[in-house]
C-alpha cells in the first residue's frame, strides 16, 4: 500500500527535484511545500529573514492536511527541518514516511548557487543547518545523501522502504 511521502531536507538539497521524479516513479501526486506558503513568509524570506515557528505554523497545517488528503499515496517536498514540524505533519497522517537528503554544506551551498531567481538567498543556509533535526530512530523514514545522481537516490530509497517493510512483515 502506498503511503504519504515528504521529502525533505535544507534549501537546496533537491528536494523539489527528488521530489517530483520520486513522485513520478510511484505515479501518485507531487506537491511542493514552497507553493504553500502565504506571501508573508516568502516577502520574509526574500528580505533574508529566516522564518520563525509562528510564521511556519499555518504552512505545515496546509501540509498536513494534503498529506492527510493523499493517505493512498503522494509525495511532497518540505524542510520539515524540526522534529516537531514532523510531529505536526504526523497529527495529520500518521502513516507518511520520511526522505530525509542529507549532504556536506559545501555540496548543498553549490547547488543553491545554481538556482538563480529562488526565493530562499544562500545566507540562510547555514541557519537552515544549524535548526536541522535528522530523524530519530522511531520516525518512519529514511536519510540518503544527495551527492549522487537523481535516479540513484530514488533507486537507494525505494530499495530502502522495500527492506523496511519485508522486516515488519515478513
């Protein structure tokens, strides 16, 4: 059965791009978190002001409830950078599951340098790392580095999620 994915990770980790070929792949829908967002927090983070959890409150509760709308299946790109935003996103759908790109600063920084025009500037980055919460070992989900192809960091989650469930249900 097919569950709820969030991809996530810092600004410039791929997971738009990760996101919608993942999606893709399983042939369920995509969403990106950033189009969630309402025009006060991207007027915030364009000024270089990283936002705060009362900014990011009613933006993971959109989220959460296209998560919950997608149970059958769908994938989407959010930072989810705390545990406690997972939490929120979990309140919504219990069941999603975690893609967690992880990677070196110096790889995520020259990825984010190509992408002219984005919204979130590279200054933020490093605020970006320094709230990163990785997973806990009690969250549904898997961390895969993003210093490989696209297609490799789908084949390594899926093969990943393949060998979670056969242990749960053998």
């Amino acid at each position: 059965m097919a569950v709820p994915i969030v991809v996530m990770g810092v600004s410039g980790s791929g997971k738009s791009t990760v996101g919608a070929a993942l999606a893709q792949r399983l042939r369920v829908p995509f969403a990106d978190a950033d189009d969630f967002h309402p025009p006060a927090n991207i007027e915030k983070m364009s000024a270089g002001e990283p936002l705060d959890d009362g900014d990011r409150y009613p933006w993971l509760e959109s989220i959460g409830q296209w998560l919950a709308q997608h149970r059958q299946g769908g994938v989407m790109s959010c930072s989810a950078l705390k545990r406690k935003y997972r939490d929120q996103l979990r309140r919504h759908c219990p069941d999603v599951e975690f893609l967690h790109l992880e990677g070196a600063v110096e790889v995520i920084s020259r990825r984010q340098a190509s992408r002219p025009g984005h919204f979130m500037p590279a200054k933020l980055l490093e605020s970006q790392f320094r709230t990163l919460e990785p997973l806990e070992p009690d969250e549904h989900g898997v961390a895969i580095n993003v210093d490989q192809s696209i297609d490799d960091i789908i084949e390594n989650y899926v093969s990943a999620t393949d060998s979670n469930a056969a242990e749960e249900h053998p």
